[in-house]
C-alpha cells in the first residue's frame, strides 16, 4: 500500500508591469515500499534516516526528510501524522 502526502510550491514573478503574482501549485509525496519519490527527486529508504515536522500557527507546517545528501523541506497543510509515522517505520526497518 502506498501512502501520499500533499505538499505546496510556490512561486513568485514580477511581470513586465512590475506587478508581482504569486502561483501556488500542489505536488505529491509517495511513499512506497521502495522508498519516497515526488515530482523532481526519489529517495529510497537507504538514503533517509529520519523525518521530521515542524507545524506553523497558521495550520500549515514544514515537512523534513533528513537524507544523507542533505535535508529537504517540504510545505504541507495537512497533518502528516500518517505518513511521518509509516516513513519512521521504513527508516527503522533497512
């Protein structure tokens, strides 16, 4: 079974008016049992060693995967409880 999470880009551009427009776009994290793939990277469960949370007042928050090439943060709105819990479990397993 596969478990997703979403997570949020934005992105800011000033037009040709010096007017400024800000775009959100929405994006998935998979986790499977070969590891965590999105949009523009895959991690398999070797590569990661921990995930971590950080909510804002806002009801938003910022979702970390520690990985040994660095830690990637990714904007969630959702509570990831679920998926944080069934990647902690992968981690612990390889």
């Amino acid at each position: 079974m596969a478990h997703k999470i979403a997570y949020y880009q934005v992105e800011r551009q000033i037009d040709f008016h010096f007017v400024q427009k800000r775009e959100e776009s929405t994006e998935y994290l998979h986790a499977t049992p070969e590891g965590i793939s999105c949009k523009r990277r895959r991690y398999s469960w070797e590569q990661l060693h921990d995930i971590s949370y950080k909510p804002f007042s806002s009801g938003e928050g910022l979702l970390y995967l520690h990985t040994f090439q660095g830690m990637f943060s990714y904007r969630v709105k959702d509570n990831p409880q679920h998926f944080v819990n069934y990647v902690k479990e992968q981690v612990e397993r390889n």
